[in-house]
C-alpha cells in the first residue's frame, strides 16, 4: 500500500517537473518524445550524421594529408544550412547555450567511446579561443564540447593546455596557409604541461578551413607525441 503511494507520488512529481521544465529538443526547442535523447524525432529525420568515427582513411583525416601527421579525424554531423546542425551550430556560439554543447559531446563522447576512437588516447584538448570572442560568448565552444567528451569517456580534458598569447588579426582576407601562421602566432603550449609519449585528441566545434587545428597539430608536432582531432560537425571542404 505504501510502496503505491510512493510510486504515485514519484509519477506525480515527475509530470509536474516535465509540465514546468520539459525536456526540449537541443535544435527546435519543441519537446523530445523519447527518454534519454537530446533531438525530436523531426530534427533527427533531418540530421546528417557522418560515420568518421568508425572508419579510417575518411574525408575529415583527407583534409589533412600531407599538412600534418594525424592518427585519427572525425566530425558527428555534416553541416548544412537550414538543418537542424545550423540551430544547433548558433545557438552555441552566439546565443549562450552552452548546455547544448554540453548535451551533444555527451552523445558523441559515448559514439566515439563505443566505436573504439578513443583508443589509445591520454589527453583532450579544445581549440584555443581569441580573447575578445570568449569574452563576448561567455566561454570557449571547443572546451564546452571536449569536457563533455571527457565525461563520456574518462580521457582527461585541459582546458588550458594552450595559452593565447596575443589577438590574431581577421581572418577573412586570408589564404589557408595565412590563416594557419595567423593563428599559430596567437598561442603557445602551457610550460606545465610536460609531454611524454602522448596522444592528444583536439576538439573544436566545426571544420572548414582547418588552420586553427592545422595550427595547434604543428605545435605538438614532436616525436613522442600523437594527434587525433574531432569537431562537432564538417562543413564543405
């Protein structure tokens, strides 16, 4: 009799906590029908997810041949305008909603997890962000995204592993090879962090051009060391 109250009680109290704080799909906002998952069942229709993290010698790890040796590379989602991606992409540089990066390297943590990319890697490091963009955002997407990662997987996340050393100049007028210098000008490693047959996995939000990952892999470019990259998405490259 008591144990049916309780189970009573607990079912009341969780439809009032789901009438005042539903659940809402990371991209439209609109209510996920299913537990545990972050989209509705239109935007999850309208995804694009790669399959990068299971296969090797993909279009991520291509875009890279030949700049910079890279163990592994890999991207959740293609990214295409307007798609549930683009939502997802600005809300989380310019409209504050860091618990939707938060929700996101969660899932992809756990894919990258479960398929065996984590394999072998010792340390996860976000992208370094410029001052002023930090400032104006709150907080840097790529460390928002690599300490969900780390949660999912247990590999150690430093969010300070690379130390912005002055403002790079715009970016937009630049080639690749410009913005790489531009951008490896901008920050050097943290002097307390002693590298020792490492393998760091780098995070950023979205791949375009490459040159801030480009440019963080250059710094690490010792003989101890390996790299392997991640991003939330890929855009056309």
């Amino acid at each position: 009799m008591n144990m049916s109250m309780n189970l009573t009680n607990i079912k009341a109290i969780r439809g009032l906590l789901h009438l005042f704080y539903p659940k809402l799909c990371v991209a439209c906002e609109d209510e996920v029908p299913v537990e545990g998952e972050v989209f509705c069942l239109m935007c999850q229709q309208a995804l694009y997810y790669t399959d990068q993290s299971s296969k090797r010698n993909n279009e991520f790890e291509a875009h890279f041949l030949g700049r910079i040796p890279l163990e592994r590379g890999a991207a959740m989602f293609y990214y295409r305008k307007d798609t549930p991606i683009q939502s997802i992409m600005h809300a989380l540089k310019y409209a504050k909603k860091a618990d939707v990066g938060s929700k996101l390297g969660a899932e992809f943590g756990k894919r990258l997890k479960r398929e065996g990319f984590m394999n072998g890697i010792t340390a996860i490091v976000p992208v370094p962000l410029t001052w002023r963009k930090q400032k104006a955002r709150g907080y840097n997407q790529a460390e928002i995204l690599a300490k969900a990662i780390s949660i999912s997987t247990g590999v150690p996340c430093f969010g300070d592993f690379f130390i912005k050393t002055h403002e790079t100049e715009s970016q937009t007028s630049k080639s690749r090879q410009e913005r790489v210098e531009n951008v490896a000008q901008a920050f050097e490693i943290n002097e307390s962090y002693k590298l020792e047959e490492d393998h760091i996995l780098l995070v950023d939000d979205v791949l375009t051009t490459g040159a801030t990952l480009e440019a963080c892999a250059k710094k690490l470019n010792l003989d101890n060391v390996k790299v392997s990259m991640v991003t939330l998405a890929i855009g056309r490259i």
